[in-house]
C-alpha cells in the first residue's frame, strides 16, 4: 500500500491512525520534517495520484459555489496586518460550525475556506508549533483555550456533505515574518512548514488549500515556492493551491483567485482557466461588521453567478461570522434566498483541457544577466495592483543590443528539467517598464558547469508561437522540452516586440508530474527494518527516534519518482537530507535497511 491510499481511505487521517495503534508507536518529527508512516514493505512514490491536476482542476470547478469564511481576531479587534493585541479579546461564546455549513449548503455552496491564520498571525487551531517570538498568541491564549475551530469547521462541513478549504498568510505579524523580506530564516522556515504540516495532517483531506500575504507580499522566492508546494503536495496529492494574488494568468498557483474588491477586479472575459472569485457578502468587509448592509440576492445571483460560471470561475462568498461565532439572521436569510433563486447552469460544457503547469518546481538560488537586474526575473512577487488602475510586477529590463540573456543557477543540478515558463510583463503596469518589450524568438541553453552550455534544440511551445518563437502578448509561455540534467538554464531573448528591450516579469523551470514508478526494496539482502515497518515520507531535517539513539545504520533515500538519492552508514539520530545526501529541498522517503554495505552513492 501506498502512503497515499493510507492517508486518503473515505476516512479522516485521526479516524485512519486510530486503526492503526501499533503502527503509530514511534513519531518522526524533525525540527523541519514532515513524516508519514508507510506500513508495506514495499514502499511507493507518495505524490503520484490517480488525479491529474487537470481532473483536480475540473472537479473544483464544478462546485461552481462556495463560502469563504473569515472569523479570526479581526472579527473581534478590528484592524489588517496589526500588531498583536489581548488574546482574550478571542472569544467566541458560540461557536456553530454546523449553522455556517447548513447556511451554505442552503445556498447550494459546495464548499467552504476558513481564514485559520491571518496576517495578524493568530492560530485558531490547536498549533504546537514553538514561537518565534513570546509570549506565545493563539487560540490556546484566547478566552477559549481549548477551542479548535478548524476541527470544529471540518468536521462540521463533511458532515453536511460540503468540501473544507483552508486559508493561511505566510506574513505573519504576531512572529515577526514581515509583509516583504529578503529571505526566510531557518527558524521561520521551521515555523512556517510546521504550521503547513498541522493544518494538513490533522484535519482530514483538504481539497484547496489557499495563502495570503505570499505572491504579492514576500513573493515565492524568499519564502521558496519549491518547498511550500512539495511539502503539500507530498502530504495531500489531491489539494488544490491558490494564490490570493488576482493576476489573471495562473503563475505558480493550481487555480486563478480574482479578489474582486480589488479596485472591482474582475475574472477576464472569455477565461477558461480554472478560477475563483472572491467578493464578501457586504462589498466592503471580509471580517464582520455590524451594521453593514448586504448585497442584493438578484446581485449575487445574476451580477456573480450566472455572469461567472460560464468563465468557468467559482464564487466564493465570504460570510464572515459575528463576535459570538455564529452567522447573523440576515446572512442566514439571504443564504437561503439564494439557494431558491440559483441552480448550477447543467449545460455549461466541461472545463476545456488546462495548459500544462510547472508540478516539480525549482527555486533558483540566483540569477545573472548580460545587463539589467536579473533578480527581478525569479523574486516572484506579483499582485493584481498596490494602486488604482494598475499591476504590480518587478521586471527584468534588457539594455544594449539583443541578443540579451538572463541565467538561473539552480543551486545544484536536477534531472528532471523538461520545461520552462515565461511570464512576460503585464501592461498597465504602476511601474516604469518598456512601453513594448516581449520576447518574441529566444533560444534556451542547459548546463551543468555553467561555463559551457548545450542549446535546447527541440521542444514544444505553448502559448502562442512555435518552438523559437513567442506571440507578442501577455499571457504566459510554455516550453516543453526533453527532460535534460542541468544545474543552469539560460533563456536568451533575440528578438522582442517594439524595439530592442527585452522584458521578463517571471522565469521558472521544473519538470512535469512524476512518474508513477513504484519504490521497491533496493537489493534482496536489504531487509526493511522496523521503521515503522516501511520508510517514512521526510522534508528537510529527518529524526529516527529513541529507538534508533546511538546505532549504526544503514539508511536509504529515495526520491518521489522512485529513483535511489542516496545510501549512508551513519550513527547520526537526526539527518540533514540537504547537507548528508547532497538532495534539493523537497520530499524524500527514508529507509533503514539492514546488510547494506558501507557506502555512500549520489
């Protein structure tokens, strides 16, 4: 058996380990790890679903209807992004997750996303995660200590046969994580993935998972996009991610997320992405606000509705609870309202086939450029806007004459390598860019040295264009190529629209979905130690418990593919995956074997 078919049974990951007592003996959690007992002797690649993310994809988008739901300390210390107020101010006197999820389902929602940390950073969830700045500031600081409202909120949404999302902000105030940093620290890296891994090992299945202060705050390389998407991926395959960035082509996220009180931002005419679109159910608050009056029911029915769904865009209404934790009368009421006067338009044709997305990412460590700042081109940092009327991007800006390139260092080499994105700049831009300036013939070099580099001469374009060649616009370009081993990718622009000046908003590589190979015991005298009779699932920093203090053994590691990264003898207790083995950041499963010979392979 596969660690997926253990963590997804039609049953909740507690109900699931509850059955398991005896494999649940020893706990592998590492200052920065994420473990998963596997109970076969035969270990398989994790990640790999039975879904595609195109079938993920088009699945969500049949729900057509959600609730987001924004109930955290703003509800009760009104404020965005503040500093750290009294925790008993926290004080829900009752709380009814079962009310919000009968309200949704009478509007025909089929789903649900709970605010469980906003940028305030205030837990409402049991965390254990240690602090990066005391006192501690949760929910078990609160008036109700021991209340865990996504437990209450999950439980209570599958049991009214409604899907629960979750949402959480990578900024995060109350543990000084800033709105924008250069780089995340080893101690907010530990506090940010351990908090990633409560939500999604503690609360069953979570089809979308949705973050905040992230693209268009930080951006995804200071908080790295490669090891925030495969340590979810690696817990739950099935999990959509979204970006509450607004931008209207999908750059590292599984779906578009339209934050329609953004300047009346709006999904775009004629889209056929994957998408949502967020409005709150006043116009004006996410988290509540006595006294506001609600949108019309004709609004949300005809205006969002019936106008989104064939733009194959979810609406995701936010209906934000009162102080005492329950939705108010009139909320209830238009709810229900709703739910006679909509049904999901059945002859909607299906989800057309999505573009190919980038599901092994790699993070550059840095970039270079023949002229112009090349960080610009990997920072990540996008949002719809930060002012009226426009989109905030950084950009590459060639100078001279072309050709002009821009390379990534990857930090080590990969093997998976097969295809590589561009997002050119966004017009209407609030920042001084080229009024032209799309790259429209390129040529993309690999290397493993990065002194001497092999053109890519074969590939498939996807975007506009053929191989070589890019249309002139906006939307994002797809190259597939065959897989090449390379530490550095060089995407060299020769020709661009309007002038000599090339421009990139994002460059990223990676690979495709992983195979499906399954993992076997490496050689016949490798018998599986009692690791909890298989391997364990492991990101980052891998601890083997108290059992295994002080022995020799032999330890191997396999990457998500299936394929071997490495055989050590160690007496170590806690492995470094990154600095033992020599692997990138990402997933890992680890074995102890036993007759293994005193080696080390890379």
């Amino acid at each position: 058996m596969n660690i997926e078919g253990i963590l997804f049974r039609n049953k909740s990951l507690r109900e699931e380990r509850m059955k398991r007592k005896k494999v649940r003996q020893k706990s592998f959690l590492g200052s920065i790890c994420v473990c998963v007992a596997v109970v076969s002797m035969t270990v398989s690649a994790p990640i790999v679903s039975a879904q595609t993310l195109d079938s993920l994809q088009r699945a969500f988008v049949e729900k057509r209807f959600g609730m987001f739901i924004h109930f955290n300390m703003n509800t009760y210390h009104p404020g965005w992004g503040e500093a750290r107020t009294n925790p008993l101010v926290f004080n829900p006197t009752n709380l009814d997750c079962a009310q919000w999820a009968a309200a949704a389902k009478s509007a025909g929602m089929k789903y649900g996303v709970l605010v469980c940390k906003h940028h305030d950073g205030f837990p409402i969830w049991q965390s254990k995660m240690t602090p990066l700045i005391q006192p501690p500031y949760t929910i078990a600081q609160s008036s109700k200590p021991t209340m865990d409202v996504v437990k209450s909120y999950t439980d209570a949404f599958r049991a009214a046969g409604l899907d629960p999302g979750l949402y959480m902000s990578m900024w995060d105030v109350a543990q000084g994580i800033p709105q924008t940093i250069a780089k995340w620290t080893p101690a907010q890296r530990t506090y940010i993935l351990g908090q990633i891994r409560e939500l999604l090992t503690n609360y069953g299945p979570i089809p979308i998972f949705m973050f905040d202060g992230y693209s268009w705050a930080m951006g995804h390389w200071a908080v790295p996009w490669q090891e925030i998407r495969d340590t979810i991926k690696a817990l739950q395959p099935h999990c959509l991610i979204v970006e509450t960035n607004a931008m209207t082509e999908p750059w590292e996220t599984d779906m578009l997320f339209i934050e329609e009180p953004l300047n009346n931002a709006w999904c775009p005419a004629g889209n056929t992405y994957a998408a949502i679109q967020g409005q709150t159910i006043d116009g004006r608050y996410w988290f509540y606000r006595s006294g506001t009056t609600l949108l019309s029911v004709n609004d949300i029915v005809t205006t969002h509705l019936k106008a989104l769904e064939p733009l194959y865009c979810n609406f995701q209404l936010n209906c934000p609870p009162t102080t005492s934790g329950q939705l108010d009368a009139a909320t209830v009421a238009e709810l229900a309202a709703i739910g006679k006067a909509w049904s999901p338009n059945t002859t909607r044709p299906p989800l057309p086939a999505q573009p190919p997305m980038i599901e092994r990412p790699i993070t550059p460590v840095s970039a270079t450029a023949t002229s112009g700042t090349a960080f610009n081109a990997i920072d990540d940092v996008n949002d719809w806007c930060r002012s009226a009327g426009g989109h905030f991007q950084t950009v590459w800006q060639s100078s001279g004459a072309l050709p002009q390139s821009i390379t990534l260092d990857l930090g080590q080499s990969y093997t998976y390598i097969d295809r590589l994105f561009y997002l050119p700049k966004r017009d209407s831009s609030n920042v001084s860019v080229s009024p032209s300036g799309y790259i429209t013939s390129y040529k993309i070099y690999a290397s493993a040295d990065g002194t001497t580099f092999t053109q890519i001469s074969s590939a498939t374009a996807i975007g506009g264009g053929t191989f070589g060649t890019w249309a002139s616009n906006s939307k994002i370009k797809r190259v597939l190529f065959p897989t090449q081993t390379a530490r550095y990718v060089r995407l060299e622009a020769t020709a661009v629209s309007g002038g000599t000046t090339a421009v990139i908003g994002e460059v990223a590589v990676g690979g495709g979905p992983p195979s499906s190979t399954e993992v076997k015991s490496p050689a016949k005298n490798h018998a599986v130690q009692p690791l909890n009779k298989g391997g364990a699932l492991a990101i980052g920093n891998f601890n083997f418990g108290p059992s295994y203090a002080g022995k020799t053994k032999s330890v191997a590691v396999y990457d998500l593919s299936g394929k071997l990264a490495g055989v050590k003898i160690t007496v170590k207790n806690n492995i470094d995956l990154r600095k033992d083995f020599r692997v990138p950041n990402g997933a890992y499963i680890v074995k102890v074997l036993n007759g293994a010979k005193n080696t080390t392979t890379h």
